[in-house]
C-alpha cells in the first residue's frame, strides 16, 4: 500500500534554525531518507519551494495561462512529500513518527487509493 507524508512550514519556521545548525537537521534527514530508501519502503522525498515561487496555471484557448498565487489562507504550506510503498498504515505511522522532527511537528499520513498504471 502507498502512502504520502505531508510536511507543512513557512519561511519564518525555516529562519527560526539557527544557521550553525542546518547541516546537523539536513544530515538527519538524509539519514532517514536513506533508511527508509534502503528497506524500499521510501519510493521518494521531495521539498518544495517557497510558496512565493508557486504558480497557479489554467488553460486559456488551448494555451497555459500563469498567474502568481496560490493565495494562502493559512500561515503554513506544504514543503516536503514523501511517498511510502509499505506492508500497512500501522508501518506508515512508524515511519512518519521516525521523521527527524516529528516530536515537533506533526506529519500527515494520507493513503494512496488510486495510481495511473505504468504502461499508459
């Protein structure tokens, strides 16, 4: 079964680390990416740009149309998606409880139920 980790922040978030410490937090989350890589039960971690660097895009006469946005209605955004292949939601939860800050900050599990076939 698959399922997304969702991380949520802001730039104030990120600029509360103090410098000096940024390698030490990035070094734990690659020690976690690679752990969970090694099991095959990471398929992939992604972090997201500012949401200021978002774009929304709609499709106008047949052509992308891109504006700035999304307007946010809330202090904090998605920043990071991991996407778990694992044995069931009990696992899930162990590995997002695993996650370098969970005792911080809370990680959404969302299960996966539909996934375009490969061969499309």
């Amino acid at each position: 079964m698959k399922y997304m980790l969702l991380i949520y922040g802001n730039q104030e978030k990120w600029s509360s680390i103090p410098a000096e410490t940024w390698p030490a937090e990035i070094a734990k989350q690659d020690a976690f990416n690679k752990k969970y890589q090694g099991t095959g039960e990471l398929l992939g971690a992604y972090g997201l740009a500012d949401a200021a660097a978002a774009r929304l895009v709609r499709r106008t006469d047949g052509a992308p149309a891109v504006t700035d946005g999304p307007y946010l209605e809330t202090k904090e955004y998605l920043a990071s998606f991991y996407l778990l292949d694992c044995e069931n939601e009990q696992r899930a939860y162990e590995i997002a409880a695993d996650m370098p800050w969970a005792d911080v900050e809370p990680v959404e599990v969302w299960p996966v139920l539909h996934e375009a076939a490969a061969d499309l």
